[in-house]
C-alpha cells in the first residue's frame, strides 16, 4: 500500500503542477487575445483610414483635372478653359470616367443656367436642370442671395466647385469677401464607382478577407456598393468603418494650380485620413465573422491545444506508470515463476536421488519394492519431462514458434490423443471423463502436436483444480457458425469450485497463478493457460472461459474450419490411409 501511494505520488505532483500551468496559460492566452484584438482592429482601422486617404485623393485629383485657373480663363475665356482641361483629362489619365456628367452654373439675371457639356463636341450647351439637381439649384440660388457657403450630404454623387472673382475692397485673401462667378457641377458615375474604383482600393488595402459595404451616411438603408455574402441586410457589429467621399476645395484649388509661388495660398496640409465629414460610409466585417469572435475562437483553439498537451502529458505520466507498475509485477511474477520452478525441479530431483540411492544400496531387494522404485522414478521423470516441455514450449512461442508445421488436422484425433497423453493423470485422480464428438467434424489447418498439447493443458487442468468435491470432467467437439462461417469448437468442463471473478481475466497472463493454487500448493509453472491462447491465437482461432463459483468451470477453444480444398485433401489422405 505504501510503495502503491509512493508510486503515485509523483504523478500527484504532476497533476498539480499541469493545473497550474494550465490556469497561468488561460491568463496568458487570454492576454495575447487581448492584444490581438488590439492589433488586428488598429490594422484594419489603419488600412481603412489609407483606403478613405486615396480615395479622396483620386476624387480630388480629378475634380482639380478639370478646374481650370484663373490665367486659363482669362486667356481662353471661360467655356473653352473647361472644355479645354476636359479635352486633357482624356488624354492623360482615367479621371474623365469618374464622372457621368460635367456643367457649369452660371448666374443670369438673377437665376442660373445650366450649361452641359457635350463630351464628343467638346462644347458647352444649355440645358434644363435634371431632377435630381433641384436641392442644387436652390442652393446655389440662396447663395446669390448672399447666404453662407454649406455643403448638403443629400446630394452623395453631386460636387459643385464655384469660381471666385477679384476680392472686395479690404476684404482678406482667399475666398472670402469673393462673389462667385460660376459653379463647377461634376456628377459621379457610381458605376464606375462600383465596378473600377471601389475594388481596386478594397483589394488593394483590405484583400478578400472581409465583407465590404458602402452607404449614405445621410441615409444608411441606401447602399452604394457591397461585396461579400448577401446575408439579406446591412453589415451588423462592423469590425470597422470609415468615411469616403470628401471634396476638399482647398486641395482642388492648390492641385488645380492656383497658389503659384512661394508665400501664396494656405500652406499645404499633410496627407490625413478620415475625417469623419465624408458623404460615404464603408463598413467592414471580417468573412468568418467579427474579429472578436475570430479572435475568441483563436483563443479557444489555443486553449484546446494547450489543455490537449497537458492531457497528453498527465497520460503519458499515468501510462508509464501503469507500465512501470506492470513491469513491477511481472518481474515479481517471473520471480515467483524461478521459485515455482526450482521448487517444482527440486522434488522429481529429489525423488529420483532417493530412489536411485536405495536401488544402488540394494536397500530395496524384492522385485515388488524394484518395481515400485521404478515406477516412481518412471512418473517423477514425466514430470520433469512436463516442466521442461512447458518452459521450451514458452520460449518457442516467444521466438515466434508457436506452430511448427501446417496440415490438415481431424479434430477427433487431436482430442483422443489428448486423453491418451493424460489418461494416467485421470485414473491417478479416479476421474470420470464423458466424451461427446460430433461425428463428421470438419477438419482445421494448424499443428496437430500444439493442439494436442492445448487440449491436454486444458484436461490436466480440470483434474488438478476442478475436481474438487466432483470427479467428473467434460470433453466435446462440435461445428458452429461465427461470423457466418463454420466453426470447430472444443470444451472442456469440470465441476469444481470455480475461478474467482477478479482472476479470471488474469489466468492466460504468463506466469499468473490463482491464489488457491498457491494456497493449496498445487504443483505448476503458471505458463499453461497463456501457451493454451498463444497456441489457439496462432491457429486464428479464440479461447473464453466461463465460471461461476461452486458450479465449475467451462473453456472454449473456438478454430475456423479449413477451407473446402483442405477438406477434399483431408478425406483423400485418410482413404488412401
């Protein structure tokens, strides 16, 4: 019991020392999830804000492609100046195409008129306003009447970039204090919005990762453009978002070339992000899911892993102590198989010295005490014969020799010769053996000396622990079906006291021996019932035991049946013989 506790008491340790390993790597895996999430949103969040950059940046340098300045105007006049920087638009770069329509409005009388450009002439023509320009016009309209400059976010895909004249007397520099002479009006070609420019930026700086939606952000159930699995609605619980679409006046004005020379016009501002006034808004969820659930199934994968190693771990420990223990026991086994076995070596041993030393002393004269001594040299002899077969039978099937020749082999032989080998066991023991055999058994495919030996193991068996308070013993041969194929079954029964429930799963153990043997002190090796399995377990065959306490004790060696060729073989050789 104490080297039992002593034997567990590291894997005790272990166990405590693999739990807290595992809470110290929950809170570690827990922290490194957190700074994950941390991580992963400030990358998307930075590849958004440089997304939001370029974008506008693009809108801003197409709206200053076609702003011409002042000199060009003054030079050309005012409709040719535009058309004129439309006309290079098109030669040189794609800024033309993100626009669907280009007109000036210009004051008249007190109202305004639209002029369209014409793209395949080249000119500008009156036209009546569209419809879905009238918030335009009437905001252009109020600011004739003086009212404040202000941009409406209602008209998503409408810029306006005005002209301002010369300054008011003492009015400041820049557009202040300026009246505006006409209005730029550019319409975005959503599109070409959608179908060029939105996914090169995406692919450029999100990939294919994440499910993309673009609204209004003056109406978010109107949807500008979506990429991604259509769950049937808005993107909910965004890993992020940001805002596009922001003319920038003063970066048209500066890239369209109106500040020339040092110390002119504001100072130019660094590249920003978003600045949340955009008319757009682009939301982004990760394909798989938000990152926090990424992120958490990350976590419980780590988790899992690292609870798996700590499993791994406290099994490998608990297997090899189960394996140390084992070895533990069978080394005890093997000691008491040395003891048995000297012990079961030294009294034939000494029966015979005996023997032999009266004989030679001529201490026994009458040939009846002769014959007797040599009947008892005769049978301690067999004994030994007995012990030394089993100990070379074991090493053999060690070796991997269990079987030595393959043959057809009739049943009905095996089991006779059986009987024959332990007929002088029997009549010692005054056993009553009842033999069935059905008749036509077929025959198996082994080693008919082995199976003899298993068979004679099994009758040897019954009469040394079975016939206690009983002298009967039961030997059958029948054919079954298993697995629907026939089946030659042998039984050997007794009517002893049983095998207990706690030994039996044990007794074909090598060098195993039930605790009524030892106390009874009946002679054996404890490797009979482990050569009886290894010798059908070669065979292909199965051996069971059944037993209950006081009604005796069934084995069943259970060998497939050879094949119809063996069969045929069979009955030609036993004819011819």
């Amino acid at each position: 019991m104490r080297q039992a506790r002593h034997a567990w008491a590291p894997v005790g340790v272990l166990g405590v020392l693999c739990c807290t390993l595992a809470v110290l790597q929950y809170r570690w895996i827990g922290e490194v999830s957190r700074g994950e999430r941390e991580r992963l949103r400030d990358g998307l969040q930075a590849s958004l804000q440089r997304l939001s950059q370029d974008f506008n940046s693009e809108l801003n340098t197409a709206c200053a492609a076609l702003l011409p300045s002042p000199a060009e105007i003054e030079q050309s006049g005012r409709d040719a100046a535009y058309a004129s920087r439309y006309a290079k638009s098109k030669e040189t770069g794609r800024h033309d195409r993100l626009f669907r329509r280009v007109a000036l409005a210009v004051p008249a009388n007190g109202d305004l008129t639209l002029l369209n450009l014409d793209p395949e002439k080249g000119v500008f023509q009156a036209a009546d306003w569209p419809a879905g320009w009238q918030d335009m016009r009437e905001r252009l309209r109020s600011r004739l009447k003086g009212a404040p400059m202000r941009f409406s976010p209602e008209e998503s895909a409408l810029i306006e970039l005005p002209r301002f004249g010369l300054p008011k007397p003492g009015a400041p520099p820049g557009p202040l204090g300026r009246s505006e002479q006409e209005w730029l009006l550019l319409e975005v070609d959503i599109d070409y919005v959608r179908s060029a420019m939105l996914p090169e930026l995406i692919a450029s700086h999100l990939g294919e990762a994440y499910e993309i939606e673009v609204t209004a952000r003056a109406n978010p159930s109107t949807v500008i453009y979506r990429a991604g699995p259509d769950r049937g609605g808005r993107i909910a619980q965004a890993d992020g978002s940001v805002t596009l679409f922001e003319p920038q006046f003063a970066a048209v004005r500066r890239r369209a070339g109106f500040f020339r020379g040092p110390g002119k016009g504001p100072p130019s501002p660094p590249p920003s992000g978003d600045s949340g006034r955009g008319r757009w808004v682009l939301s982004v969820r990760h394909r798989e899911g938000s990152l926090d659930a990424i992120v958490e199934r990350a976590r419980w994968r780590n988790l899992g892993v690292s609870a798996g190693i700590l499993l791994l771990i406290l099994a490998a420990a608990g297997t090899l102590l189960r394996f140390s223990r084992q070895a533990h026991r069978l080394a005890e086994l093997q000691m008491n198989f040395v003891a048995g076995v000297s012990h079961e070596l030294r009294t034939p041993l000494a029966v015979i010295r005996t023997a032999a030393f009266n004989l030679r002393g001529k201490l026994a004269s009458n040939p009846s005490q002769v014959e007797r001594y040599g009947a008892l040299i005769q049978q301690e002899s067999e004994k030994l014969a007995d012990i030394l077969d089993q100990v070379l039978r074991f090493a053999g099937a060690k070796a991997g020799q269990v079987i030595r020749e393959r043959a057809p082999v009739p049943v009905e032989a095996v089991i006779e010769n059986a009987l024959a080998s332990s007929k002088a066991i029997l009549e010692s023991a005054g056993c009553r053996v009842e033999k069935e055999i059905e008749p036509g058994l077929p025959a198996i495919v082994g080693d008919s000396l082995a199976l003899q030996h298993a068979v004679q193991n099994l009758i040897n068996n019954a009469v040394k622990y079975g016939t206690e308070g009983s002298n009967w013993i039961g030997v059958y041969g029948a054919t079954t079906i298993d697995r629907n194929r026939p089946v030659v079954e042998i039984r050997v029964a007794d009517r002893g006291p049983g095998i207990p429930a706690n030994e039996q799963e044990q007794i074909f153990e090598p060098f195993f021996r039930g605790s009524r043997a030892v106390e009874a002190q009946v002679h054996g090796t404890g490797l009979g019932l482990n050569l009886v399995k290894q010798i059908v377990e070669a065979h292909g065959g199965t051996i069971a035991v059944k037993s209950e306490a006081r009604k005796g004790t069934e084995f069943t060696i259970r060998i497939p049946a050879a094949g119809p060729e063996h069969q045929d073989e069979f009955a030609h050789t036993s004819h011819r013989g």
